[in-house]
C-alpha cells in the first residue's frame, strides 16, 4: 500500500516533535548503580584458577555511572492525576518522565537510579510515543525514600 506521506514530510513532522521535546526538556544527570571492579595487586594471582589467598591485597574500586539526558519532569500531585499506574498518597512522590530512546536505553535493567537528588524506581510498564516511529518513552518513577 502506497503512503500518502513522503519521507521528506516524515522527516520534517518529526522534527517538529523533537524541537517541541527539545524546548521543554530539562538536562538531567541520571546515576545508575555504580560498577564494581575488583583488583589484586600481586603477581601469583590466576584469574583462570581463581587462585585467590585471604593474605594476598585485593582492591576493590567502584567506577560510578552517569549520563545526561534531555527529559521532561513532572512531579505528580494525587489531586490533579486519575488514571495513574500507581497509587500516590502525597505530592512529589512519583513523577512523570518522558524521554528519548537513548536515556530509555541507559534507564532499562536498571534497579534505582537518582533524578534531581532523589533516589527513584521505575513502576508500571513504558509508553511509547512518535509519528511514525517509536521515539518518546513515558516512564512513571517512584521515590524510594517514601515508603
């Protein structure tokens, strides 16, 4: 089946989506679990044995994970929403993320992660969004202090 749309057409409407997304977006630094990288600092250690003495020195450093990402934040109020996947009882303990694939991408398998100081996790299932294709991902956080 032909389309009525042309790719040039295509293209330009989703551009406009983007530059809406852009206007409103606010960076945001997302921290994830940071990694965990264990290291031993003598020379008899064989990593293939796991040839590993309590005497010999181990280290173990932590690589911290971040990113910055473009994202539109709404602080839910129980009175203003309705149809939530989640029950909230007080202002500003969920909120409302929509955001690109690639801070989707970064977010997904992801246990907690911190959203304006505040440690969150994700509840309910996301949205997607877009013309043509899926470009916008909705995601309902909660914050993990509150419960």
């Amino acid at each position: 089946m032909p389309s009525f749309v042309t790719d040039a057409e295509k293209l330009a409407w989703s551009s406009e989506f983007d530059n809406l997304h852009q206007t409103f977006a606010r960076d945001v630094v997302i921290y994830r679990n940071p990694q965990r990288v264990d290291v031993v600092t003598t020379n008899d250690y064989i990593y293939a044995y796991r040839d590993f003495k309590q005497g010999q020195n181990m280290q173990y450093n932590t690589i911290p994970v971040s990113g910055t990402f473009g994202m539109r934040i709404q602080w839910l109020d129980p009175k203003n929403e309705k149809n939530l996947p989640i029950d909230i009882k007080v202002p500003g303990e969920a909120c409302r993320l929509k955001m690109k694939k690639d801070a989707y991408d970064f977010l997904s398998g992801c246990q907690s992660f911190y959203i304006d100081g505040v440690s969150c996790e994700i509840v309910g299932a996301p949205k997607m969004h877009g013309l043509f294709n899926v470009d916008f991902y909705t995601l309902y956080v909660r914050r993990r202090d509150m419960q």
